[in-house]
C-alpha cells in the first residue's frame, strides 16, 4: 500500500510535503514519478490550491543570457551539451528493466533525437522487429537526452518552448537531476544494440525539479519536485521520499507553448508562457537538494504510471518538438 502523510512544518508557511511508503525496501526507485503517487497528493493540493502561487511577473528580475541550445542544426545534438540515457532503466536494486522507475514502455535510443527544421524532435516508434535485451523484447523506442556532465546549472532561470503530442500513453517531460544523481549516460549517438544505462540508486535524496510534464491529450501540465525527507545523500529509502505538485491548465498543448522555472537560493517558481503556475520554499534544511547543482533532462516516455494508458500501435510515430532551451542568471 502506498501511504501519504502531510508534513506542515518541513517547507514553511503554505507549503506541504508528502512521503510515500513504498514498502519495497529492496528496491532502487528513481525518478520515482510513482504517478499513484499523483492521486495520493490530489487531496494535498487541493487545500493549499492557488495560496501557494504568488503571482509575479516572468523575468521580475534582470537576466543575462549565458548558455542557450537552439537546435537549429541538423542530425544529432550537439556533442557539446548533451548525453543520452540508453534502454529502460536497469534497476541496481532489482538487477533489472524497471522502466525508470515508472514501468515505462520504452527502449530509449539516442538517434530517435535529432535537429530538424530549427527544433530538436524526439520521435516515438513502434517497431515490427523487436530490440532484444536480457531475454526481453522492446517495440517502443523513444530518446531521452541529458546535460549529465556536460553542462551543470545551480540558480537562474531555465526555460524551454515546446510542442507537445497528444497520443495515448505519450509523456514527454522536461526537467532536472541533481549532479549528486548517480545514473549513467553516455555520449555516443549510435551505441550498440544492447548498450543500456541505469538509474540513479540515490534517488531522490539527489533531487529532482520537474518543470514540465505531460500525459495523454490532457489539458494540463504538471510542476513538481521530489526530495529526500532526510538531510544529505542516502541510497532511496521508502516512506523518506517527498514531492509537491501543481497541475495548470494549457490550452493546446501541440502548439509551442513556453515552460520555465526561476530559481533562487530560497525559491523555486515555475512559469507558463509567461504566467506563473506554482511556487514552493526551499529555505527549509531538509530541502538541500535545491541548493546544488542540477543538470537538465529531455525525454519521450511511452506507457507508465504517470499517463496511467498504455501506447496504441496505430497511434504511432508521434513526436515531441523543442524550439529552444535557454538558461539565464540574474543580472
């Protein structure tokens, strides 16, 4: 059973913290969506509802642009900026394919990115010939890319204009992991067939900072963070992890749309083109996640606990375009 307890104290004024019991001791959950999780925290939500979005103009402070990614090339990112994380997520825990902690669908490969048409396009298909892995077969391939240790970001603003798809089980997301997060990548873009990586066994102690998420044709998108109710790096542990959601309307999620986050030493606030949508405190100690370094990740996920769907075979190829992303600081 999953089990929610709400902690009043650890964020603050108008803020809350859920911890989730797992009950799998035995396991390595990362990026752990737990989208039950999702319905759990519903509740949650609704008391606090919009006391907790305190409506400030994007860009309030002055920024300076200092590193952006345009995608305007063609073929493969750049090298420069980008890994990939390969295949579906091995589990050190389980020693197994745990769909990224979220029962996944997917076979991530890094050639389903590529620059076209002044965008990045994560492209999702669905396979005739499966790719076999460890005695398992996998139809779906999609690509997840990573700024893991290529470029690290702490404070500022980030932002990404995106268009989305509004195929069923379709969950593209844009968002964070902290530089603590032991998962691995890799920069090749064409990798062997049976190259996979795994998940970070210190989830979510690392932390995580979800500035976009979205799934099936919904009409809403989801701000997040997840945390360790702990103060330091500890491998994942249940009943210690944390998370605090919104859930705000878009209107037309295929068309571009712009996401970001602005992040200080004390806040984190998430923005819709351009309008604020959620806000949470980080000055409390048990929320030192967010004030270390986080790298950015891009991905396509296919089925899972968060869309809560699975993928239809005739709904496919579908993708997910990204015009731009950007990272300022405070000028």
């Amino acid at each position: 059973m999953w089990t929610a307890a709400v902690d009043r104290t650890a964020l603050g004024e108008r803020t809350f913290s859920v911890a989730i019991d797992a009950g799998f001791v035995d396991r390595v959950l990362p990026r752990s969506r737990r989208r039950v999780m999702a319905l759990l925290v519903a509740a949650v939500t609704a008391l606090v509802g919009g006391a907790v979005v305190q409506q400030q103009p994007a860009h309030a402070a002055a920024w300076n642009l200092v590193w952006a990614d345009e995608f305007n090339g063609s073929g493969a990112p750049s090298s420069a900026n980008w890994n990939y994380n390969v295949g579906n997520g091995l589990n050190p825990g389980l020693n197994a394919f745990d769909g990224w902690g979220n029962g996944e669908w997917d076979w991530y490969r890094p050639e389903n990115c590529a620059q076209s048409g002044g965008n990045l396009v994560m492209r999702a298909n669905w396979l005739t010939t499966p790719i076999t892995v460890n005695g398992r077969n996998f139809y779906q391939t999609s690509c997840r890319m990573t700024t893991d240790t290529k470029r690290s970001f702490q404070y500022g603003r980030i932002e990404a204009r995106m268009a989305l798809p509004t195929a069923t089980g379709s969950w593209p997301a844009f968002w964070m992991l902290g530089d603590a997060c032991d998962e691995t990548s890799t920069g090749s873009y064409n990798p062997a067939q049976n190259y996979y990586d795994r998940i970070p066994s210190n989830w979510a102690s690392c932390g995580e900072v979800d500035i976009m998420e979205h799934a099936n044709a919904n009409a809403t998108v989801t701000n997040n963070i997840f945390w360790d109710l702990r103060t330091g790096v500890f491998p994942w542990t249940a009943g210690q992890n944390a998370n605090y959601v919104a859930n705000p309307g878009v209107t037309n999620v295929a068309a571009f749309h712009l996401y970001a986050i602005e992040w200080t030493a004390t806040q984190i606030r998430w923005y819709v083109d351009g309008v604020q949508t959620h806000v949470i405190d980080t000055t409390p100690a048990t929320l030192e996640e967010f004030r270390k370094p986080f790298h950015i990740v891009f991905n396509l996920a296919l089925g899972g606990t968060y869309p809560g769907q699975n993928p239809v075979q005739s709904q496919f190829p579908f993708t997910a375009s990204i015009d731009y992303v950007r990272y300022y600081q405070a000028g």
